[in-house]
C-alpha cells in the first residue's frame, strides 16, 4: 500500500511521495507529512558495513514508495558520488565525550548538501512520472545555507528556475558570496531588507496565493520549494541518523538496540525532525536535544508548550539558526495533536493572528522524546575554543551551539548515554568567529580569516570557498521585503 502524506491543515489533502515533491507545500498552506510510517528492518549487523548509498536506498524506498527501485538507485548515484570530499559521505568523528556526525562533505560545506544533492533528481523524476509539462519554480527563503545548496543542485538543470531569497544583513560573507557569485542561466538570488522571518513568510504567501498560481499555470510554470518544508528534502536527512548509528556499531562503541542521544542545532525545525522520524522506523533514539542560540523559541516552547514569536529577533553569529518561525515544527504538532490537522490548523492559524499559540492537548510520550536549551554568544565562543583546547577540532558556530547545549544537558541530566551531535557546516563558512574564539584575535577580514583559520586548524581550505574573494558578483538585486512577489513575476515574465 502506497504512503499517504496528508497537509497538515486539511484530514482530506493527500498526496503520494513524487506529488508532495513536486508540490513542496500544499495549497491549504499545511506541509506533507506522513499519517503512517513504513516498516523498516534495521539490521545493524548489516547496516554497519552498508555504504551510506546503501543505508540512503533502504530509507527512500521506504518513504517515497511510488518511486520505482531503479529510479532510486538513479537519484542516488546522481546525489552522493564526487561532489562529496570523502567516500564516507557524512564521516563519524570521536570528541571527548561525544561524537560529531560531520554533514559539510558536499560541495556547499553544508548539511542542506546531504539532501539538496538528491532533490533536484527526486523531482525531475517526479516530473517524468507524472508527465508534467509546467517548468518548475524552485522558490525558496535562506537563513545562509540552504539557498546556495539548492542554486547548486538546480543550477541548469532543464525544465526548473530557482529564486532564492536571503536577509542582507542575516548571513556571513562567505554565506552571501556563496550566492551572489552562484553560475547558472536559471538561478536568481535576491537579498531582501528584512530578516530571515520576512522572506520565509513572503514565500508562504506566493505558495498559499490562488490567483498567482493561476498566473504562473497560464505560462505554464508552477512552484515547489527547496526548503525542508519539502518533503523531498527532509526524508533524505533521515538517512544520515541511521547511518551514524550504524558507525557506532561498526566502531565498536556501542552494541546495536542500544539507545543513542542526537544533538541538533536547530532553526526551522527539520534537521531535528528527521532525527524523530528516524526514531519511528526504529532507530534507539534516548533523546533528541534541541539546541538553540539566542532566538531561543524553540527552547520556551519544549518547556512551557507556549510557542510565541512575539520577541526581538537577535542577529548572531549562527545566523542559519536565527529563526522565530520554524516552519517543520508545524509537522511535529500535528503528530503531538495525534495527528489532527483541524487541530493544527487552529495551532497555526493564531500563530499568524496572534502572534503565539498554546499547545493544551497533547502526546506527552512524544514530547517526552525532547529536550531544549539555548546558548548564548559568549557560551558559543567559549565552546569552539574548549573543543579546540580538548580535541584540536573546530566547531563552526552552529554545531557548537549544539555542543554547548549538550554539555549542559548532560550536566543537568546526568544522562550518560552515547551523543551523537550533527556538525552542521565546515568551520570555513564562519571562519571570523571561528578565527576570534580560538585565538582571541579580532577584526579580521573574511578571506584573512580563512588563511589563519588554515593555519591554526590544518584543514585545507574547502574548494568551496577558495577563490570565493575574486569570484565575480552576479546576483546584485535587492528588494523590500513586501516587494519580493515583484521581483518573482519580473524574473517569470508575468509583469509584462
């Protein structure tokens, strides 16, 4: 029987896999989610020496089962090969007292890498199944990352566009360049003067607009997205929870049933939510700690089950994780209301109006699963520069929040268990933070940056990045928030 992914608002929108991929969002403004989960056969004593392509085919075929075994086998070998810098994929590195599950091998030194690899393919199989003639409109909001992976994976690709917008002032340099400097006659990236929150809310609005998606069908186009709100990029996440497990097997540190805590620096809610799905197709998850930096909304709500945007939004020095909306969360409250979208729609609705809701009736088992905490800046700094002093290894500032947040836990907790933390981005897309906790040193440049950074680390600077300084600019525009639909009909040709 094939699996349903039904909105999150709406008991009657369902869709298989390929439709959800193609759609992105559904037209009620809900995401895809699964009602049901596939049985899985977690085999450690053969997943411990399965290739991470092989663990991937075991949790695709599982979650997106009207895709053929050959046309699986085709995105995979098309996502996770070269572009990789280890044949590892996503390697497993041994810390004092914890394990960093390194997501930043692939071409972006990103995590969204690990799934923005394969999405492109996913969909344009997708198209092909479904006979789809409409060119595809990739539209999506970045905190930093997520808008570069995607011009990477999409960039020319036949039959797709991709507009991507980001917060000017809400990412690093090398964030930025990353985009601005991004080839490809299909890509278009557009700073906007506002905050991630702004273009994440726009685009839920192009998504959500009627008379627009009218529009663009009459030019035969039609959007998706490329954000985890995707479920095409979020299922491919599942795969490297499921992998590392299968690492520590392999290493010997632990026995396969055993349970294992994740550690997940947390933005929008759908790095950490893959982590939950890979806990209901039986992977022994103790704990999954969410871990947030100053835009602690997140943390307020796992302790208090009041979610509330109305706060200052703070600029730090994790900037994909400066985020008050987080849109996957919407997915987890469906499954806490026991998977009610007119209860979520309710959920959601005030938090548009009102600015927060409250969450009264619920799973505690699933709640239970999580913990929450945040880490300041100063707390942040402090732990790149202990990991440094303890292991010689860098942290990026992101997946030291996530640190940081595991060591109070455990304090805390005096939960010993095996923690896994999902290291996020290469510690050369902060190299200035990353530079000045260490050293102490301030005020340097970027690229100055890069080469101490080099110099202290002995990790090669990424390709990724090398030569980013005198990489032409070709992606200039910026727009007012409330302007980014005119810039979307400019580049689609609807304003003419």
């Amino acid at each position: 029987m094939t699996l349903a992914y039904q909105s999150t608002r709406d008991a009657q929108n369902t869709v298989t896999a390929s439709q959800a991929i193609l759609q992105g969002l559904a037209t009620d403004g809900g995401l895809f989610t699964p009602t049901s989960y596939p049985q899985v056969t977690l085999d450690f004593g053969q997943l411990k020496d399965a290739s991470y392509q092989e663990v991937a085919k075991l949790v695709l075929a599982a979650f997106l089962d009207d895709f053929t075994s050959e046309e699986l086998d085709r995105c995979i070998a098309g996502a996770y090969d070269s572009k990789f810098d280890t044949p590892a994929i996503a390697p497993l590195v041994k810390l004092d007292g914890q394990y960093n599950l390194e997501l930043f091998h692939g071409a972006t030194i990103a995590f969204k890498d690990m799934a923005l690899s394969i999405l492109p393919h996913l969909m344009t199989t997708a198209a092909k199944k479904h006979g789809l003639e409409n060119k595809i409109v990739i539209l999506t909001a970045t905190s930093g990352d997520t808008g570069k992976a995607a011009m990477a994976g999409f960039a020319d690709v036949p039959g797709t566009e991709i507009i991507v917008f980001y917060p000017k002032d809400g990412v690093s340099k090398v964030q930025e360049l990353q985009m601005t400097t991004q080839t490809g006659a299909n890509t278009h990236v557009v700073a906007i003067d506002g905050n991630f929150d702004d273009a994440q809310t726009n685009v839920k609005h192009m998504f959500n607009d009627a008379a627009l998606r009218a529009r663009l069908s009459e030019h035969k186009l039609q959007f998706s997205s490329a954000n985890s709100m995707n479920i095409g990029r979020l299922v491919p996440q599942i795969v490297y929870y499921v992998y590392a497990y299968a690492q520590l097997v392999k290493d010997g540190e632990i026995q396969a049933g055993d349970q294992v805590n994740f550690t997940v620096p947390t933005g929008n809610f759908g790095n950490i939510l893959a982590a939950y799905y890979a806990k209901q197709i039986g992977l022994p998850v103790g704990k999954l700690i969410c871990a947030s930096n100053e835009n602690n909304v997140l943390t307020d709500f796992f302790r208090t089950q009041v979610y509330d945007k109305k706060r200052s939004f703070k600029v730090t020095s994790s900037p994909s994780m400066d985020i008050l909306v987080s849109s996957n969360l919407e997915r987890l409250i469906f499954h806490l209301s026991g998977n009610s979208a007119e209860k979520t729609a309710e959920l959601m609705a005030a938090l548009t109006h009102h600015g927060q809701y409250e969450l009264i009736d619920f799973d505690q088992a699933i709640l239970d699963l999580f913990a929450a905490d945040y880490a300041t800046e100063a707390e942040t700094a402090a732990e790149i520069q202990r990991v440094y002093e303890s292991d010689s290894y860098i942290e990026d500032p992101h997946t030291a929040v996530a640190s940081a947040v595991y060591q109070k836990y455990r304090q805390s907790s005096g939960d010993d268990r095996k923690t896994v933390i999902a290291s996020t981005a290469s510690l050369y897309k902060f190299p200035v933070v990353a530079v000045e906790a260490v050293t102490g040193e301030s005020g340097l440049s970027d690229f100055a940056a890069l080469s101490k950074l080099q110099e202290i680390s002995g990790v090669p600077v990424p390709p990724a990045v090398d030569g980013l300084e005198t990489a032409p600019v070709r992606h200039k525009t910026t727009v007012a928030a409330d302007q980014m639909q005119a810039a979307v009909e400019a580049y689609l040709g609807l304003d003419s």
